[in-house]
C-alpha cells in the first residue's frame, strides 16, 4: 500500500539539513530504484523552488510499503530524524486516485 509522509522541520534547519541531505536523498534512491516512490520532495518556506536562507518548511513522501508499521519504521530512520531536522513526522495510508 502507498503511505504519505508529511514531514515538518524544526526552525532554521537549512544547515542540518544540508549535512544530511545525501543520506536522505540515498535512501529515497533506493525506494525509486525497487519501485516504490511515488513522488518526494521539499517544501520551501517561501514561494520559490530555490528559497535560499530562507530554507524548508518540511518534506513530503509518498512511498509503498507492506504496513503502516514498516512504513512508521522507516520514517523514524531518516537520516533527517537522525540529524534534528525533523521537528515530527505523519505517516498515514494513501489510496491514490490520480
């Protein structure tokens, strides 16, 4: 089943999140390379696709997992958790339509 992620950060995590971007990034490679990503990304804190200092609200993913409670798993892993960027992180199932 498809699972959402929505994601917010902590204030002023645009270093933290730098740190820890390839890692972040590594791993969302390798749900695309099985399949099983549908769409991530940032979401920017202004209206811009490259907001500069003013950095990142949060992330979203929609990904596929066996059960909600492997896709919990998985989020509580992030390398974004790891590194404090992520202030908390909903997962929930998610019936595409479209």
């Amino acid at each position: 089943m498809w699972y959402v992620f929505y994601s917010e950060d902590v204030t002023n995590s645009l270093e933290a999140r730098k740190k820890a971007r390839p890692a972040h990034l590594e791993r969302l490679q390798l749900l695309r390379n099985e399949g099983r990503l549908l769409v991530a990304g940032p979401c920017p804190a202004i209206d811009s696709e490259e907001p500069g200092p003013n950095g990142f609200t949060g992330s979203t993913v929609i990904a596929q997992f066996d059960s909600l409670a492997e896709a919990q798993e998985w989020a509580d892993h992030d390398p974004y958790v790891e590194a404090g960027v992520y202030a908390s992180t909903t997962v929930k199932p998610f019936k595409q339509a479209f």
